[in-house]
C-alpha cells in the first residue's frame, strides 16, 4: 500500500463479507433510457432482493430535468419497490411527466442532472451515514445542464467515502447529431477515482448478469488497514496506491482519501 507515493506498513488485512452496507439507487429517467427502463426497473428490484439484509439501507433517487427521491433510507423492500415501480421518463417534450423533487435543480430547463444526482446523493445523503457506502448508476453518463460538475460530484463521493459502480446503457449512435458522445469516459473517470466497477449494458440478459457481479462485488470485499506514516490532519487529499504480488490481480480501490482536520 503506497500512500503519496511512500509505502505504508499494512496493520490487518481480512475478507468482509457481512458488513452492512448503506446503498443508493440511482435511475437515469431521460429520454436517452426509454427502451430499456422496464427491464432496469425489473433488474434492480431483483438486485435489492439479493443483497440488501436487515442491516442494510438503500434510497431510490431518480435524475432527468430533475432530481427526486422517490425512497428515501431503508431496509423495508416494499417501499424500494414501490419507488423503483415509480421511476418514468421524464424528456424534454413531455410536461406532463415532470415531478419536482426534493433537490435543487438547474435553472436551465431540458437536460440530465446526472452530476447532481450523484453530488447530491454522497453529499446531502450519505455523507452522514457509517460503514460502507456505495451508489449505483444506470446511465448512459451524459450530463446535461447540472450545476454541479464532474470533479464536484467525484469530490462529493471521496469525501463521503463512498463507491460510485455505473451501468452504462448506451448506444453511441444516438448522439451522432447531438454532439457526440462522452460518457463512457465520465463513466470511466466516476468509477476509478472512487474504487467501483464499470459494467457496459446494452440489453435486459446483460443488465441481469451486470447486478449479479455488483452483488458479489459488495458484499464480498477485502479490507486493508494501515497507519498513514503522515500524521498531518490538514484536510489535504491523500492519494492511495494498491499493489498485489503477482500483478496479474487486478485491484478496484478508490484513489485516495481526504486526511481529517481535527
């Protein structure tokens, strides 16, 4: 374990496969996710049955024009269910479906707050909450008119500690007269730098098998502890480096951390 570059000396290390976990759900309701919102609804309540315990909390947020918690925490799979059942497009061109949540929006009107969503989520919601922490995304990861950025909502999630896992579901040839497409690098940029998985979806089969490797991902983890050589608490961010022997492992852990203040 490498830490600004200087090696650490490890002080424990085990496997974890019952720690309870903190989650947040997060759907993609825009247009760009029309085809394949019923299958994502349908997977994610499966995935919720699969990993959440007595111990464990989950939300549903959902995030187009807007932000909304549809369920805010619990363990109660009635109510994460009925949330998830709820989720609808919301594009621009359909007034009748916009539903103002909870969180600020942007003052521009059309787009996906997906920058918001995730800031909003690590920042206001769990943020406050213990133990392990996690997201998870179905999005196509373009963002349209947040007024949070990129790196605010990346800096959100370390502060918080928590893991940002995407499924991406997209088709790159829908943005081919809107400017292109990026999301797959802001998928990719999301997930490395807070220690989570990139899973590429592009149809119910693979959205199934793509929550099964997430279910497995959090609920089996290692855990390495060390004592950081530098005692410092100037609130500065601390990058983490993990290396195995042999370097054929390949290891998901988020790029730092940010040291305390007091």
């Amino acid at each position: 374990v490498f830490e600004d570059g200087k090696e650490q000396k490890v002080a424990y290390f085990s496997r974890e496969m019952n720690l309870p976990l903190t989650l947040g759900m997060l759907i993609d309701t825009s247009g760009s996710q029309d085809q394949l919102l019923d299958a994502e609804k349908q997977a994610a309540e499966e995935f919720l049955q699969q990993i959440l315990t007595q111990k464990d909390l989950a939300m549903v947020i959902t995030f187009d024009l807007d932000v909304n918690l549809l369920a805010d925490f619990t363990s109660t799979r009635r109510i994460l269910d009925d949330a998830i059942n709820r989720a609808q497009i919301n594009a621009p061109g359909n007034p009748s479906m916009i539903a103002q949540g909870p969180f600020p929006n942007s003052s521009r009107p059309n787009g996906t707050h997906l920058y918001d969503a995730i800031y909003l989520a690590c920042h206001d919601k769990l943020n406050g909450e213990a133990g392990r922490k996690a997201v998870v995304v179905l999005t196509d990861a373009q963002d349209y008119g947040s007024m949070d950025s990129l790196d605010q909502a990346i800096d959100a999630a370390q502060r918080s500690d928590t893991v940002v896992h995407v499924l991406l579901i997209s088709n790159p040839w829908q943005y081919l007269y809107a400017g292109g497409y990026s999301g797959r690098g802001v998928a990719e940029k999301l997930t490395k730098q807070t220690g989570g998985r990139l899973i590429q979806v592009t149809n119910g089969k693979q959205l199934n098998k793509a929550f099964e490797e997430l279910a497995q991902e959090l609920r089996s983890q290692y855990v390495i502890g060390y004592y950081p050589t530098d005692s410092a608490r100037d609130g500065n961010f601390r990058k983490i480096k993990v290396e195995t022997t042999p370097e054929k492992y390949h290891i998901l852990t988020r790029s730092g951390y940010y040291a305390p203040t007091q």
